[in-house]
C-alpha cells in the first residue's frame, strides 16, 4: 500500500509519515509545529501562501500573532541551516514562498531497500503422477510418453521406490530447515531496522525543550519603550547577539528618570511556563538593579529581581520568571525594568528571550 509521499530539496530529505528530516541522511531535530510548517511548505513549492493559511494549516484554531509567526519562521530558518541559501522567501504584506526545486521521492514502501527472500523450489521426483518437472517436455522425462505410444517396461536399474521416499523426504525436511532459517535471519533483519528507525524518529520527532521566542534577527518584533523615560528608543543591533546575529538595543540618552522599561504587550505565552533571557550592560552604568518581569492581564507583577552588584559587568546574565500558574492570560506585558540611580547614557542589549 503506497504511504505518504516523501520530498527530497537540497540535502534534505522529507518523510511525513514518518515525521522526520534528514539532513545528508542525519536526522534534524524540530518541533512538530516547525515540522508542520516546513511540510506545508515543500507541499507547495514556488507557491505564495499567505500568512492566514499558514496559520489554519499548522495551528487550526490556534491564535498565533503575526509576531510570533515571523519568529517561528525564523526559528525554521535557522533549524535547516540556512547559509546564504533562502529557502523561505518573505513576501512583505503578503506571506511567505518557498524557493528551490522540490522532487517527489516516492512513498513509505520506496524506500531503496529491497529484500529479497530465495525462492523455496520442491524437486519432485520424474516418476511421480503429477507431470513434468521444472518445464521439461513429456518426451524428456522417464516413465511418460505421448499418447498412443507404449511405455517402456521398468527396469529395476534405479532406487527402490522406498529409497526415492526417503531421499524425498529428507529433501523437504532440509528444504523447511533452510526455509525456517532464512525467515528468522529475515526477522531479526527487519526488526533492527524497524528499531533503529524508531530510535531515529523518536530523536527527530521530540521537540527541543525550548526555543527563541523573540530573536530579533528580523527587527524589534513588536518590543517598544515606555514612553517619557530614560530610554529614547530601540532596535535591531549587530554589535552584540548571545546567539545568531543580532539583539535588541535599549539606548538610553534621555532625561534622567528612577526607572525605565522596555516590553511587548500580549505575549503569546500560557500560565506556568518559565520565561528566560539574556541581558548585557556595559559595565560603566548608573543601575543599582534590573528586573526582568512579567504581568498578567489583571496587572499582577511576577519578576526576577537582581541587583547589579551580583550581576557580570560588560557580559550577558541570564534571567527568568515564572508565570504564575493562576495568572489570567492573555498576559498584559513581558518586559525589562532597569533601575537608575542617576543619569546615564549607553546602551544595553537584550536577547534570546524563550520559554519552557
């Protein structure tokens, strides 16, 4: 029975029924939403589907901003290894193509390796009833003749009947020996294989613990400044990054004020998760503390306070807080809130924000 097609682009290979891609015949580890959207996508290559469809195709009736959306492109992006080579393409207001021949590799059943079980072939003896043996003709084999001729009479050259029964049947115990034998070497052949498969899919098919929720490999993504504070602005910076290529810079170059904050407002995230983050500050700065923190719709503030002094000066700190596992969602803002003692202009960087 043919499965699932399977789809080969670049050095990858695509096997939806299976859930799994490989990568020069390595598995590539994805989450199954990211697995879901690249599948839609080598599904419909060249072809222009709009952000809408995505969303219906690999979360139904799930809620995903368009933020979040363009975050879990780029999180696929990155999980096939993209080096210059785009396969995705964006088309700005538009949605997403994707780019690159695509060929069809066939179904589960192709999967190049073919078994072949030895033909089981049952000698029967020329002067038994039932006819000619291996397709010889009547006039070839001993003890039959065409019609209308008279047989030979017998001679008693050969083995006795008794003797020709026993060979016979020695014969087909070594013929069900051989047979018992390959079928069990056959056995344990497929059962490695299947195990070992599984094994590989169970590695391509658990998705990773966390991942990068906001990156800001392709801009602010929805981060903004609260207004009237120490911040003036922020953006997209390659001048520093804890993994990829860029971070979010958060300038600070306006009037001196106590605290200032940066956030998103309604982040796609669920109660009891633990949200984390990296934060960088140049070591000449005026804070005593920073606060990375969350709060829930009905303003109830989580945070994970620390002072500067226990902080690394000039090197990236790891924060993180829990989202109360009561907290009524959607949330209101995810943020930073840094705590000056006087006025100070420089800048900080925040980076890989995620979840778990």
């Amino acid at each position: 029975m043919q499965g699932k097609p399977i789809y080969e682009f670049g050095p990858f290979r695509l096997e939806p029924a299976e859930h799994r891609l490989l990568r020069e015949g390595q598995p590539v580890s994805l989450s199954p939403q990211l697995f879901g959207l690249l599948s839609v996508f080598v599904e419909n290559p060249g072809t222009l589907i709009s952000k809408e469809e995505l969303r219906n195709k690999v979360w139904g009736k799930a809620f995903i901003s368009e933020d979040a959306l363009k975050v879990i492109i780029g999180n696929l992006r990155k999980a096939i290894g993209e080096n210059g080579e785009r396969y995705i393409e964006t088309v700005r207001g538009e949605g997403y193509r994707f780019l690159g021949p695509v060929k069809m590799a066939g179904g589960k059943g192709d999967s190049g390796d073919n078994v072949q079980i030895p033909a089981l072939i049952l000698r029967r003896d020329a002067a038994t009833p039932r006819g000619p043996a291996n397709g010889a003709s009547p006039e070839n084999v001993p003890g039959l003749a065409d019609p209308g001729e008279e047989a030979p009479a017998p001679t008693n050259t050969g083995p006795s009947p008794q003797t020709r029964i026993g060979e016979n049947r020695r014969m087909l115990l070594w013929s069900l020996g051989a047979f018992i034998a390959a079928a069990t070497l056959l056995g344990l052949s497929f059962w490695f294989r299947s195990n070992k498969q599984s094994q590989a899919h169970v590695q391509s098919s658990v998705p990773p613990q966390q991942f990068s929720l906001y990156d800001f490999e392709d801009g602010e993504q929805g981060w903004v400044a609260r207004p009237n504070r120490m911040i003036s602005r922020v953006f997209s910076s390659d001048v520093h990054a804890y993994e990829g290529k860029r971070s979010l810079a958060i300038v600070f170059d306006n009037p001196y004020s106590r605290k200032s904050q940066v956030y998103i407002e309604y982040p796609p995230l669920k109660a009891g998760r633990v949200v984390t983050a990296r934060i960088l500050c140049p070591a000449e700065n005026q804070f005593s503390a920073i606060a990375w923190f969350v709060e829930d719709r009905e303003f109830t503030w989580s945070n994970d306070w620390q002072p500067v002094s226990r902080l690394i000066p000039g090197g990236w700190n790891r924060f993180s807080v829990r989202i109360p596992a009561d907290a009524p969602t959607p949330l209101a803002r995810l943020g930073i809130e840094f705590t000056a003692d006087s006025a100070w202009k420089g800048t900080c960087y925040l980076d890989a924000v995620e979840w778990q």
